[in-house]
C-alpha cells in the first residue's frame, strides 16, 4: 500500500460504518489496521464487534498514554487515542465533538514496518475526514 497517512472517516449509522469498513480494506488497508471508535467504550465494543474493525489499544496508544488515560475524562482519553494514530491535535479536538453528537468514527493507519511507524507517527501524517 503506497498511503502513509492516517485516513479519518465520520459515520452516522452502523451499516454506513461496515461499508467504510469494507471499503478502507478493498483499498488495501490491513483490517488489523482499520478502527472504530464511539463516545463509550461499550458503543465502540459493539460497533468493532458488529464491523469487525479493531478498537485502538493499548498497542496503538503505548504504554504511558494507555495508564494516563485512567486518570483522564472520556474527552480527553479518546482524543489520546485519536492523536496516537497520527491525527494533529486540532482535528482530534473537531472529532470529539462529533462523537459527542453520536457519530462514529473509523480511523485506518497503512501498515508500515516498525522502524517507518515510529516517523509516521512523528510527522503526523493525517487525511481529513470524508464527512
């Protein structure tokens, strides 16, 4: 796959979410590498399970971030999660307001080998969402 960026897509509904799903993996995307994500974690729990995307975890976010999430509001732990795949602070920020509003969102990352993720990573390489 030749993208080196995050691609951020906003969904309203579940069966618009599992053909963004679908979509993003026709395109090339790994699945291990296509995320959901919803304003509760039991919403995205649901959402990853009925899409079959990923939930971003503890291997996305690393360590340190994962362990400041517990002590943070729901706000700001989704915006760390939004923000540890690549997407710039100000765009995560816009993306917490539409979750609060109910949509969904799903994020895919290229698969990259380890040593690039790092410099993906660092230079915020992101797409706007498709709204």
């Amino acid at each position: 796959m030749s993208t080196s960026y995050t691609r951020v897509s906003v969904t309203s509904s579940l069966e618009d979410t599992q053909n963004k799903v679908h979509q993003l993996h026709n395109e090339g995307f790994k699945k291990d590498h296509i995320y959901v994500l919803t304003h509760s974690a039991e919403g995205t729990d649901y959402v990853a399970e009925f899409t079959g995307a990923e939930q971003i975890s503890m291997a996305e976010e690393g360590l340190f971030t994962a362990i400041a999430n517990l002590f943070r509001s729901r706000g700001e732990e989704l915006k760390a999660k939004i923000m540890a795949l690549g997407v710039p602070e100000a765009e995560a920020d816009r993306l917490i307001t539409e979750l609060e509003w109910g949509k969904i969102l799903v994020l895919a990352t290229p698969a990259l080998e380890e040593d690039e993720t790092l410099l993906m990573y660092q230079s915020n390489g992101y797409q706007p969402p498709f709204l």
